[in-house]
C-alpha cells in the first residue's frame, strides 16, 4: 500500500529527530561507535591518537537528506593510527558520508574503498573527504580500485597527502582497463606532495584510470612525485570527458601531466626538472591513445632537452591551442601518429616543432615574456605574462572563461594567466595549499 505524502513526511522528520551527535576521545570504544553511526548522525573526534592494530572497517549509508558526518573537534587534530599491516580505514560500499579534519598514518593503504557484503558492486557514493592530512603510509593514500565496482559522486577537497610508500599514489582512482568506473566526482584544492620516497616503485599524484569519466581534477598543488603529478586514461566510452584545470606540478620524476584521451586540460602550469620527459604527454595505454583531448592555456616550461607537450599515437581529434611552451633546447610541440585531427594554434614560447608544422611562436624569452621565470623547476616563479609574444595574442576561440587565479579573462591573452599589468594578482605560487579567494568563494573553503 502506497504511503501518503503526510505519512512521508512524518516518517522524515522523525528519523532527522532520532539523529544523534557523539564525542568521543581515544579512550571511549570509538571504533564501535563509528561502525553504528546511522542517517543524520554526527561522530565528533577530540585531540588524541586513535590506534588500531587489525583490520577495521565502516559500512554507513546516510541519505541525501540525512548524511553521516564523522568530523574532528574544533581546533582539534585527532590522528587515527594503524599499527598492524592493514589498510588503515576500510569504507564499505557507503553513501552520503562526509569525514572532516582527521589525520591517517600507518597501516598499508591510507583510505580503501571497497564494495560491501551486502552491495558488491558499488563501492560508494556522494563520499566527501576534506581537510583531512593522509601521510607516511607504506602503500597508496587513497585507493577507490576494486574490480567490478562503481564508485559515483565522490569529493576529495583540502587534503593533504604525502610520503607514502610501494606504488605510493596519492589517488588511485579507478581501475586498469575499464575494470570499475570512478566518475562524476571533484578532486580539488588539495596539497600533494613527497610521493618519491627511497621505497616507492611509482607515485603518481593523482591518477584516474582507463574507463572512468566526468570527473574535475582542479586547483591541486602537486611536488615531488615519482611519476606524474596528474595521470589520466581514457574514459572508454562510458560518459563526459574528464575534466583537468588549475593545477601546478612541479619536481615530478616523470612527465608533469600525463593524459591519454577524452579530456579538456586548461589553465594548468607545469615547472618541469626531468630533462628527458614532457611537461605535458599523452601515450596510447590500455586501448586507448590520443584523441578527444583539449590542450588550451597552460604554462609549460621544460628545461634541458624536455618537451613541451608530447602526442605519441595520435588517433583522433586534438586541439593545441594558446599554451605557452618554453623548451628552448627541445620540442615545444611533438606529435606522431594520425595528425589529420590535430590543430596547433596560437602557441607560444621557446622550442622547436616535430611533426605539426605550424601554431607556434618561437621567438619568445623566458626571461622578459613573464614577471619573473625560469627553467629551474621549482618556485618561486610568477608566470603572470607582460612580453608582447603571450599578451593579446591568444585565438579567443579557444580561450577558457577564467585562468589560473579563476580571474576572468578579459583579454586574449597565452598561458596559463591572463595578463596583469601588476603582476600577479593571487596565489603566490608555493609549497602549500593553493588559496585563491574565489576557490573558496566556489565553495572549497577549508
């Protein structure tokens, strides 16, 4: 018999009012607590350090209109510790649940996201997991990796994550050859950084595996990976393009940004120490290979014989357009493979072409085109751009609403900031977290 709306209503209201909030410190059975949190419940952790020393895991499952939210005490760093080799958290198959402000150490994996007994085949859904500090874990950070799984919805905001160890990802999100999905999710505003230990066999940064799409990778500072800060596959089919913007890379053991296909990249800056990479690649992997890819105002700087941007197979339609390149002992801009869907255009910089011919302005200098660069690699830097060669001479076409800053672009201009006649007008560029004010007007606010 259907229910009345009256009835529903009721039935809502009533399970809001049986929410309860629970403080507790490393002393109370907080494990058990955790493990019972039910619709509309808050878990508040005091200072301290929480130890586990066995597998542990949470099945919770909030609703939209009842989210479980398990956050740390004002002012309070409660630090969950894994003593045994375990993942350190186990998250099963869980669904509008939010974890603020806790720190992870320890164990094997940082935070696992697995199916549960009761619903194999989805891994979690409308996850948040924000201002939280993952570090020293001798595997991966943060894995949503199980075959067969999807994992919809999920938001990783204002993390710090650093020092892991094995493969060493900060995120490893979805699976090799199409094997789960990760999607419609926001990777955002967090701070990457030391992923290169002598024990790491790879450390990307971030990476989003074959299959997995729809997702927005933005305003993450990323140093000190052992493979690139940022990798990404293809999305096989399976929906909306990914989505990479905003960020900065720097000291990556690989190339900065890697992307095989099906992905709009803008807006990004690269400061790049491996002379024998790319600041930007796309290879083919897993079935797929470059195309459906966007490449538009990023700022790429490649010392010793590094590329600029890097197409190896090209298969498809790709768009180069208003990036600002220095690789003045190497290609700006190398492509091979099917380049009847390539256009090059409004390009800038240093280097020399290798299989496009045309799109790019070579006579820049790295020297006087920006407020202050160079091809060390590292910061400080302000990549603002003043020299004639990058300001107004961008294809508007292709230009992006905002840069890097999330200013508005008022003017045509290359790279991965519009100009400014005072230089720049935000975020140093920094160890750090990036700390725009319009990212937390949009929302990211720590």
């Amino acid at each position: 018999m259907k229910m009345s709306v009256l009835a529903v209503l009721l039935l809502s209201i009533a399970a809001r009012a049986a929410a309860t909030t629970t403080e507790v410190g490393p002393a109370d059975n907080w494990t058990a607590i955790m493990q019972g949190l039910q619709p509309g419940d808050t878990l508040i952790m005091d200072d301290g350090t929480y130890v586990l020393n066995g597998y542990f895991s949470i099945s919770l499952h909030g609703t939209s209109a009842s989210p479980i939210l398990i956050r740390a005490q004002d002012g309070a760093r409660p630090v969950i510790q894994q003593n045994a080799d375990q993942n350190i958290v186990n998250i099963l198959g869980s669904t509008y649940l939010t974890i603020d402000g806790l720190t992870f150490t320890g164990g094997s994996i940082g935070l696992r996201f697995l199916g549960s007994a009761a619903t194999p085949a989805m891994g979690g859904s409308d996850i948040t997991i924000r201002n939280c500090h993952i570090h020293d874990t001798p595997a991966n950070a943060i894995a949503a990796n199980s075959s067969g799984v999807d994992y919809a919805r999920f938001s990783f905001i204002h993390n710090e994550i650093d020092h892991t160890g094995d493969t060493g990802e900060g995120f490893y999100l979805g699976c090799n050859n199409n094997e789960c999905q990760f999607h419609d999710s926001l990777i955002a505003n967090n701070y990457i950084h030391d992923l290169d230990g002598a024990t790491v066999t790879q450390g990307d940064g971030i990476e989003i595996k074959q299959g997995s799409y729809a997702n927005v990778v933005q305003d993450n500072v990323i140093h000190d990976t052992g493979y690139p800060g940022i990798t990404m596959y293809g999305v096989s089919g399976n929906g909306a393009v990914n989505i990479i913007q905003r960020n900065i890379v720097w000291n990556s053991g690989d190339n900065g940004i890697q992307v095989t296909a099906d992905a709009i990249v803008r807006n990004n800056i690269v400061l790049s120490e491996c002379s024998s990479c790319a600041a930007f690649a796309s290879n083919a992997i897993q079935g797929a290979s470059a195309a459906n890819l966007t490449i538009v105002n990023n700022t790429f700087l490649a010392p010793g014989s590094a590329k600029g941007i890097r197409l190896n197979g090209v298969s498809g339609t790709v768009i180069v357009a208003n990036n600002a390149i220095y690789a003045p002992n190497g290609n700006a801009i190398y492509a091979n493979g099917a380049l009847g869907g390539v256009t090059v255009v409004a390009n800038a910089g240093a280097g020399s072409l290798s299989g496009v011919a045309s799109g790019f302005d070579n006579s820049g200098n790295i020297a006087s085109d920006f407020f202050s660069a160079n091809l060390s690699g590292v910061p400080p830097q302000n990549l603002v751009p003043k020299g004639n060669v990058l300001v107004g001479t961008a294809n508007a076409s292709y230009l992006p609403s905002d840069d890097f800053s999330t200013n508005a672009r008022t003017t045509a201009d290359i790279g991965a900031y519009r100009a400014v006649a005072s230089g720049n007008p935000g975020w140093p560029i920094q160890a750090g977290f990036k700390v725009d004010d319009q990212i937390f007007a949009n929302g990211f606010e720590p």
